[in-house]
C-alpha cells in the first residue's frame, strides 16, 4: 500500500455517477479540493447488512462541496449501477476490471489478486497522499472518525485563501449581473431584469458556497472572520436577488401588488448587504513568513444596494388600461379623457371669445372628435396607461371647473358640448 506523503498515481476509469456512466479522470480533481479514495473487495461484499454496506457511511462526504469521494472495485459497471440502487449510494463508483487502479495504489488482496484490499486515501490538493489505511479483513469497515479528521487537517490559511480567489471570482460576476438588474428593474424592462437577477443569484449562491470553504480552511482568526463576513453579504444579495427575480416577473404578468410585496421583501436582505463593507480583493491578502494570512483592512459598505423604487409612486407600470396593483384603470382612464375635455373647451371658450366660427357659435364637433380620440388612446395598444395625477377630480382651471358658461350662443352649445361627453365618456376597455 503506498504511504502517507507519497504522489497519489491517476487513472481514468469508467464508472456510475450519479446513476449514469460515465468515464471519471482522477487528475481533473486534483487542485480543486480533497480527494477521499475509497477501496472495497466488491459490490455486495460480506461487509454489508440489510440497510447499509461498506460504502454507506463514506457516501455522507458527497454532502461537502470541498471534498470529491471516489469508490474503486474491480466490478462491471452494471454491477456498480445495481449496488449502488440497492443500497441508495451517492458516491461515485468506479469500474477497475483490469486492475490498473489496485496495482498503481499497491492494494490488491493477497489471496485474490484480483479482489481490491479494502482501503482508503485521502488526498490534498497538491495530489499528495496525507492518510493512508488498509485491511484484508473483509468484513471491515473503515474508521470514518479517522477519515474525517484526515479531512480536517488539510488546508490552512493558503488553501482558504485560493478557496475565497475562486468565491471572490463568482461574487464580482454576481455583482455585475445584480446592477444590472437594478438599472431594467428601475427601466422598468421586466423581462431583463428578471434574467439578469437570476444570474445574480446563481452566481451569489456558488460564492457564498466558496466563501464557506474558505471559512472551513482558515487558520488564523481574523481571516476566518473576514470570510465569514464575505460568505454573509453573498448569501443576503442571494436572497435579495431571488425576491426581486420574482418581483420582475409579477411585474410583467400584470400583478403589480404581489410584485411591490416581493419587492419590498428584498429590503431586509439588501439592508443587510448594505451594513456590511465589500469582500476585499484576494490579492490584497498576503501569507507571512509562517504561512499565516494577514486580511487587509475592511473596506467601507458601498452604494448601489438601494431597493428599486416603486413603480407606482411614478408610473402606471401595468397592462395598458391597468393602474400600479394590476386592476383595471377605469378611473385614470376617465379622468384623463375629462382632462382632455377640459382643455378643449377652454380652447373652445377662446375661440369664441376671438369670433369662433362664422355665425359665432362653437365647434362642437371639435370637441366630441377630441373626447372620442382621447379615449381611444386610453384603450390603445401602445403598451403605456395613461399615467394618473394622483386625484380623482378634474383639472380645477378651465370653463368646466368654475360652472361658469359663455353667454348667448354659447349656453347652447355648452349643453351639446356636456350631452358629447356623457355619450362618449365610456369605459374604454368595455
């Protein structure tokens, strides 16, 4: 069996992941994390019970993010496929028919060279070999106590340090994306904004996940709590961007008061986000002479981080005809028509005041095509509702305002002028 601080030899070998097979490279995961190598004699071995097997237990390390778990026998993979089925087994398990895998790591059984030793190595980043442990016994289990303080014990600060550059790396793609959203949200492009928060929150999930390695690796206190301030502002804008994905999306189906409650249920993260200073650079952290890291000083909480504004408090940001919470405007749609009215008949007054027109009465017909245009536009298919000055009354200038009518003439065509606007001032959604 090779020996602690030895390289760890690679191989290629097909196996089933996941419950698919699939062809797994040792060398790809070196540098990434640990590996755990995990030897057994065969699947359904005397090792294993009615509910458990050898493998049960090891299978919980598939559960941590900075550790990869590899089962060898020298089993078929459709023999793998049926073991792992039978005993509901995460860990990955490779198929070594020919032995190259038992021989290269020196763990064939001495009875049956063709049966794996059952054994385990657990191996660092570098592709060293840091604990190493072996049985011939075949109804033993490995010592999973001993495996997970193995586990443990490999990291330190430099490792946390290349832990958090690659958390870092996610956290500024997630911020990028996470502005952008801010600026279509504020635009109000839903559909944009929408997308652009989901990336967000991708990116801010596996940050935050990166971050917590790094946290797990740290030696030195203050390193450890500088990530750990880092992993809590991504997992706040995570949620945050989460809340107003949905937010966006409630936007454009027309549900503006579900959208303002998401949106405003976005302000307990982001105010968390906000109290706390932007992760600092990875290259601003140094090792010292003894390997220990040194966090430069915690950078100020910067701006940005604001909970977009509410459509509604500017805008009508709903289908056309529709006010802030998604219902139909009838109300905005008629007093703007009323606004229009009011506006012609005091263009109408003047007109009359100047001669008007030949025998010194109004145009009247002017006015009803102007109240029949207006509302049409109410109702139209430009995509924006007329937008709503916050009062139900008309405009308070104009003739219409003051009950005051011009004298002569003008009295009857200020009664057709009234009878055109009953007749044309309908719900134009109807």
């Amino acid at each position: 069996m090779l020996s602690e601080g030895t390289v760890a030899p690679t191989f290629t070998l097909p196996g089933v992941v996941d419950g698919a097979p699939r062809d797994v490279s040792l060398e790809d995961y070196f540098g990434e994390g640990i590996v755990v190598l995990a030897f057994y004699p065969a699947d359904f071995n005397p090792a294993c019970e009615d509910d458990s097997c050898d493998l049960t237990e090891l299978d919980l390390f598939t559960m941590q993010r900075d550790v990869d778990i590899f089962a060898v026998s020298t089993d078929s993979v459709f023999s793998h496929r049926a073991y792992a089925e039978e005993y509901s087994l995460s860990i990955p398990l490779l198929s070594d028919t020919h032995g190259e895998a038992v021989e290269a790591y020196d763990v064939a059984l001495e009875s049956d060279q063709l049966l794996a030793r059952r054994a385990v190595f657990v191996i660092d980043q570098e592709g060293v070999i840091q604990y190493a442990w072996s049985t011939s016994d075949l109804e033993r289990r490995p010592d999973i106590d001993a495996v997970r303080e193995a586990v443990s014990e490999i990291g330190g600060d430099s490792t946390a340090v290349g832990r958090y550059r690659v958390g870092h790396a996610h956290y500024i793609e997630a911020r990028r994306a996470f502005t952008s959203g801010m600026k279509s949200f504020e635009e109000r492009d839903w559909l944009i904004s929408q997308g652009d928060f989901q990336r967000a929150m991708e990116e801010f999930q596996e940050s935050a996940d990166q971050f917590q390695s790094a946290v797990r690796f740290a030696e030195s206190e203050p390193l450890q709590q500088g990530f750990e301030r880092a992993q809590e502002k991504a997992t706040a804008l995570w949620q945050a961007a989460e809340w107003l994905a949905e937010s966006a999306s409630e936007y454009a189906s027309g549900d503006g008061k579900e959208a303002d409650e998401l949106r405003q249920d976005a302000e307990t993260p982001l105010e968390t986000a906000r109290d706390i200073g932007e992760p600092p650079d990875p290259d601003d952290i140094t090792l010292d002479a003894d390997g220990a890291a040194t966090e430069s000083s915690a950078t100020e909480p910067e701006d940005g981080l604001d909970t977009p504004t509410d459509p509604a408090e500017d805008e009508d940001t709903s289908e056309p005809g529709g006010d802030a919470d998604g219902d139909p405007g009838e109300q905005d749609d008629v007093d703007a028509a009323v606004e229009d009215v009011s506006v012609d008949d005091e263009d109408t007054a003047e007109r009359d005041d100047t001669g008007g027109t030949g025998n010194g009465s109004p145009d009247t017909d002017g006015v009803s095509s102007a109240v029949e245009f207006d509302v049409a536009d109410d109702g139209g298919t430009d995509g924006v509702a007329a937008p709503s000055d916050g009062s139900d009354e008309p405009a308070s200038d104009g003739s219409m305002s003051d009950g005051s009518e011009p004298d002569g003439e003008d009295d009857e065509a200020g009664e057709d002028d009234d009878e055109d606007i009953e007749l044309d001032l309908k719900d134009p959604t109807e």
